[in-house]
C-alpha cells in the first residue's frame, strides 16, 4: 500500500466485477475508504469482503445507476457517512453486439441509459458535493469503441463517445472550482466471457492478441492503476483528459479484427 489516497472517500460503480471491482481494490489499497456499488447486492458485498480481507476500507451501496434518484442516493448517503467525496469512479456499463438494422429502439435507449445517462447522474451529484469542497476527482470509464467505430456496437460506442464529450465539457466547465474530472477509455480486457466469446470467432484469441501491437488482451487491474491515478494528486494537473488503456490499439490505424 502505498498511500496515495490514504484517507479521502471514493464511490466506485459497477464495483461488483471486472473494471470496477480492481478499481475499488486499488483505491482501497492506496488508503481510500470506498464505496462499493453495484445493481447486485451479491457482488457488490463479495468485493467488500475481499477489500476488508486485504486490510482495506470499504462498504457495499446497492443501487442502479441509471436512475437518478439512485445516483442522488448514492452520493448523498457517502457524504452523510463520511463527511465528504474525494472520489467518484463512473464505471458501469455495458452493451451486446447488435447490427443498426437489427437493433430496437429499446436496444439503443437502453445503452443509451446505461453508458451515458448514468455517467451524466454521477458528475453532476458529485459536482454538487466536490464544487464547495473546492476539491475532488471524477472519473469515468469509456471504451475503445468511443473513440473509433466498432461493428454492432452503434448504440454503446455512441454513448461510449457522447462521455468523452461530457468529460471535456464538464472539465472545462469546473476546472477552476479545484475539481478534475477526466475519462479513461480501456481496450479488451482478457476476462473469461470475453476469451470464450473470442475463441467462438473464426480469428480465435491467437488471432485477436497478434493484431494487438502489445500482443495481449489488457487486465482490469491495469484500468484501475489508471484510475487510482487519476483520482491521486499525481495527475493534479490533468483534466479533462481521455486516456486510452489499450495496448496500443488507438495509436494504430485500424482496430484489431474478429474475423
């Protein structure tokens, strides 16, 4: 443990697994007290468990984050707790692969909803509490698939795109309030859905990692050494950023291919 955030209030969600469950571990062993949030109260409690075991701090806040009153809840039940809000990790979401022809209307709000609307409900409740304090870090998770096009996922690269925007925006709005909030945007990661999914398609993991310029698909603890980053006062002077955690996908001219 190092200490970087020894002592400040973070609220990580979609904590309960993947991204957000490394995030919360490492932020809890850099010294934060984190708030583990997730829609299922099973994970969100597995993750606190492991954090306690760990030494850390933490504590599990069901709710959904696509509802406004939950993200309201969220927030304001931290600050009563604990006093204050150093921290706010805007990590869930999510998205299935569907061509635009083939796509609902339900599909497309739905992701809409999860990936976007839910991050908008995060920085603005947090804004509310760290613009007083004069203080604070806000951070967000987008995706490769905001920065260039995917096929099949127009609807979450979209919302995936419009929380870049909203992080810049929102950056240059209150960056002379003392809060910073910035975005980071992680490639594949090599969790075991996601392997399985790749071993279905005719490239195969192999064929996936080579098209990688650092051969290998990313780990979810690389994202949260990012994010504990961010939330520390190394990147103090970092606002309003977009930081793709990928291998190296972003800076090459096309993406890898599935088939």
């Amino acid at each position: 443990m190092d200490g970087r955030l020894e002592g400040r209030i973070a609220i990580v969600t979609g904590a309960g697994s993947g991204i957000g469950r490394a995030s919360a571990k490492k932020m809890a062993s850099e010294g934060a007290v984190v708030v583990v949030n997730d829609i299922n109260p099973e994970t969100a409690a597995r993750t606190v468990a492991e954090i306690l075991a760990a030494g850390g701090r933490a504590e599990a806040a069901f709710g959904d984050v696509t509802i406004r009153t939950d993200v309201d809840t969220l927030i304001d039940g931290a600050v009563e707790r604990h006093g204050r809000l150093d921290i706010v990790h805007n990590n869930a979401g999510g998205g299935t692969t569907v061509p635009i022809l083939d796509m609902s209307d339900e599909h497309f709000l739905g992701d809409i909803e999860l990936n976007l609307h839910s991050v908008f409900f995060g920085i603005r409740a947090a804004l509310r509490v760290m613009v007083p304090q004069g203080a604070g870090s806000i951070i967000s998770t987008s995706s490769g698939a905001g920065l260039g096009a995917v096929p099949g996922l127009a609807a979450y690269g979209s919302a995936k795109a419009a929380v870049i925007m909203l992080t810049r925006c929102a950056a240059v709005e209150y960056a002379h309030t003392g809060v910073r909030i910035n975005a980071i945007a992680p490639g594949s990661m090599g969790t075991p859905a996601f392997g399985q999914w790749l071993d279905s398609m005719p490239v195969g993991l192999a064929g996936y990692e080579a098209q990688i310029p650092q051969n290998r698909l990313g780990r979810p603890e690389e994202i949260a050494d990012a994010a504990a980053w961010l939330a520390s006062d190394e990147s103090s002077y970092v606002n309003g950023a977009v930081i793709p955690v990928d291998g190296g996908c972003w800076a090459k001219l096309a993406s890898p291919k599935f088939d």
